[in-house]
C-alpha cells in the first residue's frame, strides 16, 4: 500500500513528461476497472490503455490498490475541492452538492460501487478505501475548524465526524436506497448537520 497522507498533503503533480504519464495512467486506471471489474484489474491492462510501458507503472506505483488510491485522490482534489464560503452551511451545501455532481458521473460512480461491493476488509482494495477516506474526511473537517473559529460550531465538536454525518447520507441514497440526490436534498442534509454542530451537546 502507499504510505498514508496527512490531511494537508495534496496527491503530488510533477511536471513534463512525468505530468502527462501520471494523467494517462490515472485516467486509465478508472476506465479499466469501469470496464473489467476489480477481480480482472491488472497493471497490465492500466498500462496498455494508458500507452505506457508497464514497467513504469510497476515502477511508480507497484499494485493497483495504489494506482485505485491515486486515482481516487486526484479525481477528490480536482471535482470535490473543499470549499470556504465564509459559513458553514453554505460549505456544507457547496461541498455536498460537488459529492453529488461527481459521483453522477458513470466513471466515478463504478469506482464507488466496486469499493462497496469489497466482501474482504483485509483485501488492499478496502485499505485503499479506508486511506481514501481518512484523508478526505480529515481535509473536510476544515470547513468545521474555520466554523468553530467564527463562533458558529460549539467548540469540542468533532470536525472529521461532522463531515462524515454530511457525507454518509449522500453515498447511502446511491448505494442503498437510489433515492434522489438534488440540491434540495442536499439543503437539508446541510441544515441538519449545521444545527447539530452548533446546538447544546447531548447528555444522558
């Protein structure tokens, strides 16, 4: 597995030549698990889609758990940018309604669904989750630092386990119910959260 990123790394972008194979392979990566499945994912077939010798994406990235990782931080990072609106549900709406519009897409959709089907959790595909996931949950948990700064969370509040409540939602209505995912939907998600965030904790 690739090593773990902390919150305020970002997936590296080299320049030249080195840029251009990093895209190619990425974006392969994603269009080969759409169109063979996790079981018949190799670097192999990454490489040949991307016009690469595979000894450079063996070389660069060793297993296609880390390639799946890659790829799911750069499409992260560019499609769902963690916002700073100045207030903590227009964030919240803002950065559920781009959760939305990304896993709209068919590509990112079948990566989705393929990491929920995992039946193993020692498996390096649900590794890779999990790493995903923490890094993008702890990036998230800024929105909620910035809200706790300008007084409108009550301190103490977890940052990263509100950003998940946001989240899970979302991923529940397109892996489980396939009910709607609109804006409005979306609103009220982000007003829950946010009147969770800044109420009373509970006791009892």
């Amino acid at each position: 597995m690739a090593a773990t990123r902390t919150a305020d790394e970002t997936p590296r972008r080299p320049g030249g030549r080195s840029a251009r194979v990093r895209s190619a392979v990425l974006r392969a990566t994603v269009e080969e698990l759409v169109a063979t499945g996790y079981a018949a994912l190799s670097l192999e077939g990454i490489a040949r889609r991307a016009g690469v010798n595979k000894t450079t994406v063996y070389r660069r990235w060793g297993t296609r758990e880390n390639l799946i990782l890659e790829a799911m931080l750069d499409r992260g990072a560019r499609q769902v940018p963690i916002p700073d609106t100045g207030a903590l549900r227009s964030d919240l709406v803002a950065y559920g309604r781009a959760i939305v519009a990304s896993t709209a897409e068919p590509e990112v959709e079948a990566v989705v669904r393929a990491v929920a089907s995992i039946g193993d959790d020692g498996s390096g595909l649900a590794a890779a989750s999990r790493e995903f996931w923490a890094w993008r949950l702890e990036a998230a948990a800024e929105m909620v630092r910035r809200a706790v700064i300008r007084g409108e969370v009550r301190p103490g509040v977890d940052p990263a386990l509100v950003a998940e409540v946001l989240v899970a939602p979302i991923y529940f209505r397109l892996l489980m119910s396939r009910q709607h995912r609109d804006v409005g939907f979306v609103e009220r998600v982000a007003d829950l959260v946010a009147a969770l965030s800044a109420g009373s904790p509970h006791h009892g």
